[in-house]
C-alpha cells in the first residue's frame, strides 16, 4: 500500500463534530479508568483470585458487547448508540455505594463492560468517519491523546482517592462523567452505519490482514490488565508511593508515543511501527519483576506504556485502512475485543499464576508471553497490499 506524503494541502484533522467528540471520548475514559484499578482493590478484600475476576467480568462482559454492537449501530445511528453506552457504563457503579457483596460487583462490572462496549464501539467508528484518510494515523493519535490524557490522570487519581478519602468518591465519579457527557450526543452528527458492508464480525475474524494487528495488539493488552490490576496489589506499603507514580507514567509515555507514531506512521508506513511496540512493551514488563526496586518499576512502567501506545495507534489505523467505510464499526469492534479480551485474560490469568508463582514470576511470565507477537510483525511487513 503506498504510504501518502504530507503536503500543504493536507485536510485539517479537527473539526467541530470532532471536538464535541472530545467531551464523549473523556466521559467514557474517566467512566472507565478511574475505577479500573480500585475495584479489584475493593474486591480483593475476598481474596487475590477475586481482584482478578472483577476486571477480568468487565473485560469479558465489554467483548461480548463489543461483537453486537456493529447490529446495535446498524439499527439505532451512532448517537442512540453512544448515549445508552455512556449511561451503562456510569449509572451502575452508584451501586457498589450500598454493598461489597462480591456478586454485586461481577453483576455492576458486567452491565459496565456492556456499557463500554457499546460506547467505545460506537463512538470509535463516528471518529473514524469523522478523520480525513489521509491523515488518519495522526488524527486517532490526536483522540488517542485526548482519552489518553484522561486516563493518565484518571487511573493513578482513582488510587490516589481510595488512599485517602475511601471507595465512595470514585464511585461518585465513575458514574457521573459519563452521565454528564449526555449532554453533548445530541450535537453529535447523525450519522447512521452505512450501508454495504462487507465484513460481519465472524467474516472479520477470518480475515488475516485484521486479525494480525488485533492479535498483536491483544498481546501488549494481556499484559496491560496485569499490570493495572496487580501492580498496586504487589508492592509493599513501604513503596505505596510507587504505584500512582508508575499507573500516571504508563499513560503518559503511551500517550507521547500515539502521538508520535500516528505521525510517523502517516508519513512512512504503520507496519515500521510494529517490532520497535513489541520490544518496548516486553522490556517494560520485564522490568516490572523487579517490585522491590522502585527505579526498576517506574522505568518499566514508562517503557511498558510507550510499546503499548505505539501499538494502540499502529494496529488501529492499519485495520480501519483495510475495510470500506462502511465496515468502520466492525473494524473498530474487532479490535476492542481483542483490547479487552487480552486485558481480561491477562487478569484473570495472572491471578491464578500469582497464587502459584508469586507477583515477580507472574510479571516476568507475562512479557515472555509477548514475545510471539513478533512473528506476526514479521508476517505484517511481507503481507501483500489489502485490497479496500
């Protein structure tokens, strides 16, 4: 595929409908990484094993959303869409303020993971619609930025609040973000899903030139659901200190590095941006290993999220590159499933390791099991243009 050169007259990336995308975007990412790493915190008061099912029920539950929700967008637009996504995805988390019942948890994390779902899925695809082609790798790193930002303050301020004032201000929190960005779908395009699609989600999943970047991805993802939700839980209180610090840094580097290879990507090619995501994302979690060296945790951390982020924008804008405008849902569904399905594996995973190894071997199991994905990278830069 040839890679198109910048030129000065290049569209604009912004524009209206996508800056008041903006606010949905931060409502959706503070309605989900505020909580991501205190539930498992609050859940594993029953026990390791438990803290790794509460994220391991959202992470589950958001992909089994996310394969209906390209019907849920066929049938209602993708304002209908997003609006009862966001309302999922916050309105729930006001029950954990009543009870720490463990199956209330998995029930709230579950219709929270189908709220995310719908929500992401949806919102993903207006994005794209929204994004010139030709600068499509630079604008998602500029939404990429924007959630990322969100995140990077959302996830280490989530602990931060339980350490201090307890659980029921970042439940508050979780629910209202969502809920208040509301007010912002109705000024929202009224796109409906176009027609003539020609991937469903099964068509999709037998697609190779999808299914490489979204397992690529998936595998930087496992490893990124056990190092939210294990790596406040596997230092010593002496290092408490270390966990905000390591949960802001991740975020930001991956932050910096969308940014940076959505740009890079548009100019030279998005497949160049694979191994060097790989590499970055293994040497990051080996690092994690190290838990009783601070300097060890937060450099991990940082290089953990710069692979990571590199990967988010490289993989995403390959597959919406490869399927018509028409299948920017399925696109966008297919690789949030394979977001969240390796985030819930490697949760659920790493807790049953845990008990078994420790919290050391069970990082440095975790970025072994990265190290596969090079092969796919491989596979990636000899593969034959895809045809649009």
């Amino acid at each position: 595929m040839a890679v198109p050169v910048p030129g000065p007259h290049w569209p604009p990336i912004l524009s209206r409908a996508l800056v008041l995308r903006f606010t949905s975007v931060v409502g959706s990412s503070v309605g989900y990484f505020l909580p991501l790493a205190v539930i498992p915190a609050y859940a594993g008061r029953a026990g390791s094993s438990m803290a790794g099912l509460a994220n391991g029920a959202l992470l589950l539950a958001t992909v089994l959303g996310e394969l209906f929700t390209p019907r849920i967008v066929a049938r209602t637009g993708y304002r209908w869409a997003l609006a009862s996504g966001l309302f999922l995805l916050g309105a729930p988390t006001l029950l954990l303020l009543a009870s720490s019942a463990p199956a209330l948890i998995l029930a709230v994390n579950v219709v929270r993971g189908i709220g995310f779902a719908v929500a992401i899925v949806a919102g993903g695809a207006l994005t794209a619609a929204l994004i010139p082609n030709e600068r499509r790798g630079e604008g998602l790193a500029v939404v990429g930025m924007v959630s990322g930002t969100a995140s990077l303050l959302a996830l280490p301020i989530g602990v931060w609040i339980v350490q201090h004032w307890g659980f029921a201000p970042v439940f508050i929190a979780t629910a209202a973000a969502p809920i208040l960005a509301l007010a912002t779908i109705p000024a929202l395009p009224g796109r409906q899903a176009a027609a003539g699609s020609r991937y469903g989600i099964l068509a999709a999943l037998r697609n190779a030139a999808l299914i490489r970047p979204a397992t690529i991805f998936a595998a930087a993802t496992a490893a990124g659901g056990v190092l939210i939700t294990f790596l406040p839980l596997a230092l010593d209180r002496r290092m408490s200190w270390t966990a905000p610090v390591a949960l802001f840094l991740q975020p930001a580097t991956g932050t910096v590095a969308k940014w940076i290879g959505g740009r890079l990507g548009d100019r030279h090619g998005q497949t160049r941006l694979l191994v060097p995501g790989i590499v970055l994302s293994v040497v990051g979690m080996a690092m994690l290993s190290l838990i009783h060296e601070p300097v060890s945790v937060i450099a991990g951390s940082a290089l953990f999220g710069a692979g990571f982020g590199t990967l988010h924008n490289a993989t995403l804008t390959l597959m919406y590159a490869r399927v018509p405008r028409a299948d920017y849902s399925t696109a966008s569904a297919l690789w949030n499933a394979a977001y969240d399905f390796g985030m819930a594996a490697g949760a659920i995973g790493a807790g049953l390791i845990i008990s078994l190894t420790g919290y050391p071997t069970a990082f440095l199991i975790t970025a072994l099991a990265i190290l596969p994905a090079l092969w796919l990278a491989r596979l990636e830069k000899t593969a034959p243009p895809q045809p649009r």
